[in-house]
C-alpha cells in the first residue's frame, strides 16, 4: 500500500532507486519494496502523460482504478492534486451534483430527451461518475447539456429553479472554459 511516507521517501532520493540502493538510511529502505518503488515512478509517469493530454480516456480511467487499489486516502489525494484538471473536473462534478438535488420523482422531463425523471436521474449520475475521472468525452456532453434550449435549462424552466440554473450554468461555463483551454494548449 502506498503511503504519504513512502512518497517521501520516493521525492528524497529524486527518483533513483538506485540512489536510495548505495545512500539509503535503513529505515527508507526498510519502508519501501521495490514494487512499491515502482508503482510510485509509473504513477507519476501516469500523471505527466494526463496532464500532457497524451492518453487515451481509457488509460486515465486505469491510472485511478490503480490509485484508488494501490493508494491510502492521503497518498490518493496527493497523486490526484498533481492532475492539473482533477479540482475542476470535481467542481463541474459538484454542480451536476446541485442540478441532481433539484431533480424529484415528479420532476418534469416533457420537454428534454428523457421520458421521466428517473431516466435522467440515471444518465446524470452515469455523467458525474465520469467527469469525477476527468473525462473530457463526457465534458463536452454536459457542455451540451448546458446550452440554451437544451436538456438543463429546459428541466429548470419547467421546474421552476430556472434562476438556479442560471448560477450553476455561469460556473460550469467557467470552469468548461478553462478546462478546454488547457486540453487545447497540451494538443497543440
């Protein structure tokens, strides 16, 4: 299991394994296997080739599969903070998150492409689950979904938190914005 104490380790010796072999105080040495080792320097080679755009979302759903299997909560929340995209990708998560609470069993649906609430309820939280791994496919569907005379802004008029939306649609558009910059500035 990966540690925040292992990760120190890992930072101490830059990387070298073989620097922690020849100056190694026992007590690192001790701390940390090779495989751990390992696991760490592939980890944040993971995380240069996200934050380079350079992958597949496939990959970038592995490298959290991987996290979250290998990984304490600090050690996890450590390798996530390095993702130059994770904070707002949970951002646009939270507010798919404030559209859900407004979403009841009676919730009005007629003039969207769901046949009722529960339908929607399900394509969100198949949505949230998704940006939550930094999915840039899914992204650009909410982004859609957030469009004037789309499915969101059509639900809230309906239901009358259309002022709510207006908020929540400012913000994603902030954050959209600043999320398709950098995708567009690492593909260049």
């Amino acid at each position: 299991m990966i540690t925040l104490e292992k990760i120190k380790v890992f930072n101490r010796y830059g990387g070298d394994i073989d620097g922690l072999a020849r100056n190694s105080r026992s007590s690192d040495h001790n701390l940390i296997t090779d495989n751990e080792w390992s696991l760490i320097d592939n980890v944040f080679q993971d995380i240069e080739l996200i934050n380079k755009r350079l992958v597949a979302q496939t990959y970038i759903d592995q490298t959290f599969v991987k996290l979250k299997e290998n990984c304490d909560r600090d050690s996890y929340d450590t390798f996530v903070s390095k993702i130059d995209c994770y904070k707002d990708f949970q951002k646009v998560a939270d507010i798919l998150g404030e559209i859900k609470l407004s979403i009841k069993t009676n919730t009005d649906t007629v003039c969207s492409r769901f046949d009722n609430a529960e339908h929607f309820l399900t394509d969100l939280n198949q949505d949230i689950a998704n940006i939550r791994k930094c999915n840039f496919t899914i992204l650009d569907k909410v982004h859609t979904e957030f469009l004037p005379t789309s499915t969101y802004q059509e639900i809230s008029i309906s239901n009358g938190w259309d002022d709510n939306y207006v908020k929540l649609s400012s913000d994603f558009d902030k954050l959209y914005e600043r999320l398709t910059e950098r995708k567009t500035a690492h593909n260049s």
